[in-house]
C-alpha cells in the first residue's frame, strides 16, 4: 500500500508541474530568402506567467547546414538580459540555452538565430527537447519552421508591359511590347510570352518584328488560339537596354471602343516576371483630339509619345513647359533650348 501511495504522490508531482507549461506553445518563423541572402529566425512563446517561476529556457533546432549556415544568435524582447549561449555542437544541430536569476513572463520572442543562405532548395527548421527550467514540452507544443532558399533572381524588378496606341478603324497597326532597364549582368539571352487580346476588336496579321533592344536572333509569334498569340526569342549575347522588345501587327476589327491588352507566363531564360503592365488600344475614326499629358521630374526624363500632332517639333511638343527644359536628345539628335529663341 506505501509503494501505491508514494507512486500515485510522484506520478501527481509530475502532472503539476508539467501542468502549468500544457497550453504554452513554441514557434519558430519560416523565411523565404535568396542564395547569399541573411536572415532572422524568431522563437516564440505564448503566454508564461510570474507565479511560474521561470528563469531558464534551453532547445535543440535541427537544419540542413548544407542550406544554410548559423551565424549568430541574439536574445528577443520578452527574456528579461542574462546569460545566453548558442552552440552547433554537432553540424545541423544548434543547442540555445538561457538562464537568469529573476522570473521572465510575458509572450513574444524568446530569440532571433541569424543564419546565412548558402544553396537554394528547402530546409525545416525542427525545435525538439525545449524545456522552461527543467521541464521538457511535448513535441505538439513546439512548432516547426521551414526555410526556403531561391536561386537569384536578377530580373525582380524588371517591368513588361503594352504599349497603349491609338488605332484607326481601317489600318493595321503595330503593337510594342516594352521592357524596363536590363544590364548585361542580368544574364537575359531568351524570352518568351503569350500576349491575350479580344479577337473580336483586333486579328494578329502574323507580322511581328525584333524592337531596338534585343540583339538580332532567333525569334518567332505564332497565334496558337483567336486572341492568344505566343512569342519566343533567343540569342547568345545578352540583352541590355530598355524600351521595345518587339512589335505584332494587327489588323482593327473596324468598331470604334477600346480594348485591354495583357501579358501572360512572361519569362527572361527560364525565370518567371511578374511585373506585367497591360496595355489599352484606343480605335477612333478618323481624325480626333487627344491630350497626352507627361510628367516630368527633375533632371532628364525618356518619355515617348504615341499619337501624332499637327505641329511634332521640339517646341510645339514641349511647349507647355515653357522654359524649364534646357536639352533634348534623341537617339539620333539632340537640341539646346536658348530663352527667346526656342
């Protein structure tokens, strides 16, 4: 009857003090980051109360160090400062460990583990062993993270878009497929896309043609469905640059109104863009009055214009601005503004 009693004591011990830790939960972040790229992983912890009396915590997270590599750690805003230390003590598994003499309480992040990328793929990030004072969590109560490392993409920023010209209800016109800046470092050899229009406003006459960026090669469009034309280029030098990539031709459907013109699975090599400006083709009969205005910023401005004027000079053009411009320059002219003199 002692050894019943003296076990049931124990067993009541161990569920008390496990008690009070059941509903706390411990998370670390996820992060998506590219090759060569820093990053911050946060352990977190809900709630822990005074009357705890917590004043340690230690865990063990397993990585891929193949992925990435520890770098640092550093203590979050809930610990109160003292001592914490972080060692790999075997490659892939770092052990974290805190203590102090005053009671922590509170919710937020125990530490932020600096870690850097080192090759793309997918690594978990999996917390085991986590103990407030000497009493271990349950595996449910610490939650996993995942580390996704992507390969460099030189083109994030790089903007594609439509032209948006004006048409007439009889002739064919080109449309222009536009690019951003690219540098010669970008690495950018190939292209390809799908350009979706109303079939019902516009046909594709299956005339196309290289812009003024690319360097001359390999290049075809071919409308594989009504509205769906696909193009494809691709060459050995890279491209650099920025304005037309190149120009489809179409022919109106003869019904004034406008239309949307969009880009689809945008790729420079084998990357994906995901900066796609759509474009607008205005149908007007006969001649119309069209205001096309242009901001202008300090410093030089590229602008262009896709509507024609009766007076296309300099000065008509930029009348408007009076004497706040000094040059122009084109890619094949320039010109100096004198007050008085135009």
């Amino acid at each position: 009857m002692k050894r019943v009693i003296v076990f049931s004591f124990l067993l009541l011990s161990v569920m008390f003090i496990y008690g009070q830790f059941e509903n706390t939960i411990i998370t670390v972040s996820d992060a998506m980051v590219e090759e060569g790229d820093t990053l911050w992983i946060e352990v977190s912890t809900t709630e822990v109360l005074d009357e705890w009396d917590v004043i340690a915590f230690q865990f063990d997270l397993a990585f891929d160090e193949s992925l990435i590599q520890y770098a640092g750690v550093t203590l979050g805003e809930m610990p109160l400062p003292a001592n914490l230390i972080a060692n790999e003590f075997e490659p892939g598994i770092l052990r974290t460990a805190y203590a102090n003499y005053l009671n922590i309480s509170g919710a937020g992040t125990l530490v932020t583990i600096e870690f850097i990328a080192l090759e793309a793929g997918v690594t978990a990030l999996d917390i085991y062993d986590f103990k407030y004072n000497s009493t271990f969590l349950l595996d449910e109560n610490q939650i996993d993270g995942n580390v996704t490392v992507l390969v460099p993409n030189p083109f994030s920023d790089v903007i594609i878009s439509v032209d948006s010209p004006v048409a007439g209800l009889v002739e064919n016109f080109n449309l222009a497929i536009l690019t951003s800046e690219l540098t010669t470092e970008m690495g950018g050899i190939s292209f390809q896309f799908e350009l979706l229009y109303d079939p019902e406003m516009m046909t594709f006459t299956g005339n196309y043609a290289l812009g003024e960026v690319p360097n001359p090669g390999n290049f075809i469009a071919n409308e594989t469905e009504a509205g769906v034309v696909v193009v494809a280029y691709a060459n050995v030098m890279a491209i650099s640059g920025e304005g037309s990539l190149c120009t489809l031709e179409f022919e109106p459907a003869g019904e004034e109104g406008e239309t949307i013109v969009s880009l689809d699975y945008f790729r420079y090599n084998s990357t994906n863009l995901l900066n796609l400006e759509s474009g607008t083709v205005y149908f007007m009969g006969g001649p119309q009055e069209i205001e096309v205005n242009k901001d202008m910023v300090p410093g030089w401005n590229w602008f262009s214009l896709n509507v024609a004027g009766e007076d296309m000079t300099a000065n008509g053009v930029l009348a408007s601005i009076g004497e706040d411009a000094s040059n122009i320059k084109s890619q094949t002219q320039s010109a100096i503004y004198y007050a008085g003199m135009g």
